[in-house]
C-alpha cells in the first residue's frame, strides 16, 4: 500500500530498531523537528493500520495448500504398492464405492496390463483448474519401454475428515488416463522359434498353433526330448500375463519347450490403450490380449456392475472379486492376424465408438533358434532303448554336464534310489576315513539296526572288503557304514553331490534328502545310506552322480544348452569330494560291471564303471505294514534290504515282488577317459542289474561310436 511503501521510504520516514521508533537527523532546529513529529503522528498511525492489513491478507495468501501434500503421499504410495495408504487417502463416498481389496486388485490390474516392472515419482504436485492436483511419474515397462504420464488427481473438502480428500475413479489406476477411461492392450507373439540339436537339426520347428508336439524330421525320438506346446497352465498365467503375453497364447508345456519357453516364444508386441469405459460400466483395468492367429478382447471387471451378454462371440471376459462380469461391448474387436503381426490398433475400428487412445506400442521380435546339447544319434539309441517302458534315461557329458540325451522321466520324475546312492555314502565314507578299500567286514545275511534285523536280498550272505562289498551292492555292510558316517555327514556329502539343490535346468525336478536332524536313529541312517527311508531322485541327479565321479569329484552343472564354442553344459562345477576319493570310486564301480551286480553293462573292449540299485516302492498308497523312520518297529521284527530295500527302510520280511521294485543302474565310460555317463530308471521292472543295466549299455555304446555326439 502506498503508506506502507512511505513509511518504509524517505529521508523524514521513521526505521524501526528494537522495537524503539527513531527518526535519521535533518538539518532543522529542536522546534522544528518537534512540530515534524506532531504533524507524522497521523500519517503514522494510518501506515501502522496498512501494514498490519497486509500482513494478514498476506499470511492468507502464503499459507500453504494441503492439496500437494495430499496429492504427493498418495502418488508416493502408488509408488510402492501401498493401496491401504492410498485408499485412506479417498473421499468417502469413493470409499463406499468400492472396498480395499478391489482397490487394491485394480490398481493390481492395470500394472499387469501394462506390464508394469517399476513407477517413480518424477516432480512435485501443481495445481490446474478444477482443484486438480498434476503429478508426473514414469513408469518402467517390460514390453513398452519406460512410460512417462501424469496422475490427475480431482480433490474435494471433506470437513468430516480434516481436509481434501481424491475424488476417485477408476480412471485413476493408472496415470495418463482421462475421466472415464480404462487401461487395454492388445498384444501377440512372433513366431516361435525352432528348437535344434547340437549337430543343427531340428528338433522341434513350426508355428505354436496348437496343442501338441510341432514336429521336426526325428520324429518321436525328437519329441520325446522337445516336449509339446499347449494353452497356458493356470499356474504361469498371471506371471506370463504381466509380461504381455496373450492369455489365450500357445506356449511350453512339457520337455525342452517348456525349458526353454521364454526364448523360443521371442517377446510379444502391441499396444497399450485407453479405452472409453461403456456406458453404465465404471472405468476399470481391462486386458486385451491375441492369439498369433485371431484377436480375442478379455476384460477383467471388479466394478460390481450387473453382467451383460457380450455382444460378438470373439469376446471373452472374467470376473475378479467376486463381481459379476460385463461385455466390453465398445471395446470388443475381431482381427485377422498372422503370427508375427503386430495386433491393429483398435482406435481405427472402435475409437469413434469408445474414445480409444494409444498409450505407446512396441513391435513384437522372434527369438532365436535355441541349439540344445541332445545329439540326435544319442537322442535316438536312448529312446529306443527305453522302448514301451514306463522310466526314464538321462545321458550327459561328463566334463562340462550337457545332456547329451533324455527319454522319459529322466527329468521330472523322483523315485527312491536304492543301492545307486551308495556311491554317495562309500564318498562320505571314504572321505572322513570310517574305512578304506582294503577294510574287511564280516560275512552276514543281515546287519541289526536299531534291534531291527535287515537282511540282505534274497537272505543272501556277503561281506569281505569293501571293494567286495561295493561291487555285490552289500546292504549288511553299507547300513551299519552309513551309521558310523552320521546323518549330518552323510545328508551333507548328499548335497555336495547335488542333492537339495536346483537341478540347474528348468523344469527338472529336485532331488532331496531329509536334514540331518529329521533322519533320527540308527534304522533311518542306514536306510537312507542304501537310497530308502525319505530319499527321492531323478535320473538326472543319479547321471549327474555318476558324472562327478567321473570327473574327479567334481559336479558339473547339468544344461540343455549348447555354448556358442560348440561345448555343452556351463563348465561350472562343484568339489563333491577329493580326486583321490573319486578315483577309488571309480574303481569300485569298475568291478560292480567287472564281476558284480553290473555284469549285463559290461561291453566288450571297454571298461565301464557302474552302479546297480534295485529300490522297493512298499505297500501301496494308504495301507502300511512297515516302519518308517518316525515310526520305530517293534524289536526283534525282520526286515529284508539290499537289492530290494523297500521305500521306507526295508521293511518287508517276505520275497520282494518285482513288480514293486525300481530298477536303477548309474554308469560311465570309459572309465578311465569319461566321455558319456549315463542313468537309468525302470519304473517297477525289478533288478537294477538285470533290467537297468542292459538300457545303459545300449546308450553308452551309441555314445562311444564314431560321431555318436554328433
């Protein structure tokens, strides 16, 4: 104000210090400055009056707004996923609008739609016409690059809760969206790439059109390893979903195709929209997705709105949190599409009708051939091998652990594995120094564990030294070894070979054995020490066993990936045990094919080096005439083991059946200059040495002919 401005200005204008008003010195006399002095106290006063109405208006104006505050925790919280935050953070009638969870579930939505990876708030709030607070984020997607939008937020006075609360809709869920939008995409994958063998052959090619194996020029000797392709499991729908896969897609579902799916189905393209909510639908996150054939629209509602029929039979949709569903019936389309194609932009065909806009697009792009380790000449000897049996073959290099082939259930099937396992416990064994090759045990039909007798197989009586004991599979000898190792040895020499660990391909099962502290009492040691009580392999752990005695105790990583030197596996290996140790091994199980229970593996001019197990599956499920190791037999009862231990300790006292019995052999030649190792499970097929062994030999003789990797 003009007083103010003069009482702060001039020569004659007063200046405040401490309080204490003084006046600068003129030139005048004492009576003269008294009469300037009663002449200013007016014009003092009046300043006095200005000033002070300034500075009230003044505070009303500087003030800050609780609007940014308000606008900035709740993009904060979107920020980290915090919808109870965000949710406290709406007008009430918003509140009875819609719960917590569907709050929560659609904000969920609309990232997956936009297969969201990461949000930032990039700046801070400011004001636009409307009482609309304007906040910019980014957010990280991984099909459509890193987005850059604004949430706009509609505030209104809520005296009843303190201050300004969001006015919200569903419009809200994600930034960039306008009043009465919702989020779509439409998306669709390349073609899928071709599955190849080591030599380049194709194992598996063609388009995913269709539930089932794609076919290669091998056969069923190729799709016995490459799988099938099929719908998408429940189970991998929301994860495939979120990143922008079509959710009526044709993707891995078995075998290498599922293994290797995210590389082979490349990665999809589309685009991102923002659709006009239909009429009497509130806006909310909807999902568009494509086939590489046809353009199918599925929106996801938790708005609580009556159902409607949709309108064409292309359209599908679902219903979360329990609301009913409605038909997108703006938003439905219905594209030809070949694969490959990027899916049309509705805006073309249904902009006019529902306001759609492009959010941002991306191209869809092929992956490449994917070249496993499988030799097809491996490939072909295994599944032949195998014939009509229910099991599983596993065949790997053993220096660098590429699968070289795989029939069955080599992969992702576990089975007890019998008297195989005791070339983990003779390597515990060995290695604490309990005993050495020349130490000598006593003939017997059975070992007592516990107070419990566990005979041999078929009564038989064996003992000597350990290397005699090894190579006739000596449960009398190996139970009470086991003892004297301990569980907590004997469960971490185990690990060291790969049991309790990922497999290192996806999809292969894992292989475990109880922890120490649950393998309690002298039965249930030297039951697992002979691969019963708890005990579950696959014949990729028992290949992958086999392989690390091979190769001197060190574990390969097993991998059904070439290396682009033309080298499988990852050259990644684990110390299992010593050299030293893994060299007496390996002459141990030299003589099981030299003169034991391996016999039917030997192959003329080669030395092979095995390992027989004959595992007892037990009574069937639900019924139970054996002990386990939490249930301790009463004393004095019987049990046979050896060759046909049963599943929960060896506890059947009659002749085992066959048929109740997996047959296991683990090998691999030539012994001293490994270069192919080999598994074998038959699933109820008896003795190891009498069915397993000769199914390994016909592999590894495949293996060891010229150009047999090949």
């Amino acid at each position: 104000m003009s007083a103010a401005s003069v009482s702060g200005r001039g020569g004659g204008a007063p200046r405040d210090q401490g309080g204490k008003t003084q006046w600068g010195l003129g030139g005048g006399t004492r009576g003269a400055h008294g009469q300037r002095a009663r002449r200013a106290r007016p014009v003092l006063a009046l300043a006095a009056v200005a000033f002070a109405a300034g500075a009230m208006v003044g505070s009303e104006h500087s003030s800050p707004s609780p609007a940014p505050g308000l606008a900035a925790r709740f993009v904060g919280a979107w920020a980290r996923g915090d919808y109870a935050t965000m949710y406290s953070e709406i007008a009430p009638p918003s509140q009875r609008e819609v719960s917590v969870d569907e709050f929560a579930q659609d904000y969920r939505e609309a990232l997956m739609t936009a297969t969201a990876a990461g949000m930032r708030v990039m700046g801070t709030p400011r004001g636009a016409p409307g009482n609309v607070e304007v906040v910019p984020v980014r957010v990280r997607t991984r099909l459509f690059g890193t987005l850059a939008e604004s949430f706009r937020l509609p505030l209104v006075a809520e005296p009843d809760e303190g201050g300004e609360r969001v006015v919200w809709s569903r419009s809200l869920t994600f930034p960039g969206l306008r009043a009465g939008e919702l989020l779509s995409r439409h998306t669709s994958l390349p073609p899928r790439a071709a599955l190849l063998a080591r030599d380049g052959s194709p194992l598996a090619e063609g388009p995913a059109s269709a539930a089932g194996d794609r076919g290669s020029p091998l056969g069923e000797v190729a799709s016995a390893v490459a799988g099938e392709v099929g719908p998408i499991p429940a189970a991998s729908r929301p994860a495939l979903e979120a990143q922008g896969v079509p959710g009526d897609a044709i993707v891995g579902v078995s075998g290498l195709e599922l293994a290797e799916d995210e590389r082979l189905r490349g990665t999809p393209g589309g685009e991102l929209l923002a659709v006009r909510s239909p009429i009497g639908q509130s806006p909310t996150a909807s999902t568009t997705t494509q086939s590489p054939t046809a353009s199918t629209t599925t929106q996801s509602s938790t708005a609580g709105t009556p159902a409607q029929s949709p309108t064409t039979s292309t359209a599908t949709q679902s219903s979360t949190a329990g609301t009913p569903a409605q038909s997108p019936t703006t938003n439905t389309a219905t594209q030809s599409s070949t694969a490959g194609t990027t899916a049309q932009s509705p805006t073309a065909s249904t902009a006019a009708e529902g306001g759609g806009r492009v959010l941002a697009s991306a191209a869809p792009h092929a992956g490449s051939a994917v070249r496993t380790t499988i030799s097809p000449a491996l490939q072909s000897a295994a599944v032949s091998a195998l014939g009509g049996q229910y099991g599983g073959v596993i065949a790997m290099e053993p220096a660098s652990g590429g699968v070289l082939a795989v029939a069955g259930i080599g992969l992702d099937t576990l089975q007890p594995p019998g008297s195989t396992f005791k070339m983990i416990t003779v390597s515990g064994v060995l290695q604490a120094g309990i005993a050495s090759p020349r130490s000598t045990f006593p003939y017997a039909t059975a070992a007592t564990l516990d107070g419990v007798q566990l005979h041999n197989a078929n009564g038989e009586e064996c003992g000597g030294s350990l290397v005699e004991a090894f190579a006739v599979s000596c449960n009398s000898v190996f139970s009470p070894l086991g003892v004297k190792l301990g569980a907590a040895r004997l469960v971490a020499t185990a690990e060291r070979f790969g049991f309790n660990h990922p497999p290192g391909i996806a999809g292969a099962a894992q292989s475990t054995i109880p922890p120490a502290a649950d393998i309690q009492g002298e039965l249930a040691v030297g039951s697992t020490a002979i691969g019963q009580d708890q005990v579950l392999a696959s014949p990729l752990e028992m290949a992958t066993v086999a392989a690390t005695i091979a190769y001197g105790g060190l574990r390969p990583t097993p991998s059904l990936l070439l290396a682009p030197s033309g080298v499988g596996g990852s050259h990644h290996a684990v110390r299992a045990v010593s050299a030293g140790t893994a060299r007496t091994v390996r002459g141990m199980m030299i003589d099981v094919v030299r003169y034991g229970t391996g016999t039917a593996a030997a192959i003329p001019g080669v030395v092979v080096a095995g390992k027989t197990g004959t595992a007892e599956l037990g009574p069937p499920a639900g019924s139970s005439s054996c002990a386990t190791a939490a249930q301790k037999p009463t004393e004095g009862a019987e049990q046979t083991t050896g060759e046909h231990a049963s599943e929960s300790g060896g506890c059947t006292t009659e002749q085992s059946n066959p048929q109740d019995t997996d047959a296991w052999f683990a090998a691999f030649a030539p012994a001293v200059h490994p270069k192919i190792a080999v598994a074998v499970l038959l699933v109820r097929d008896g003795a190891g040495g009498a069915t397993a062994a000769p199914v390994a030999r016909q592999v590894i003789e495949a293996g060891l002919k010229a150009g047999g990797l090949g």
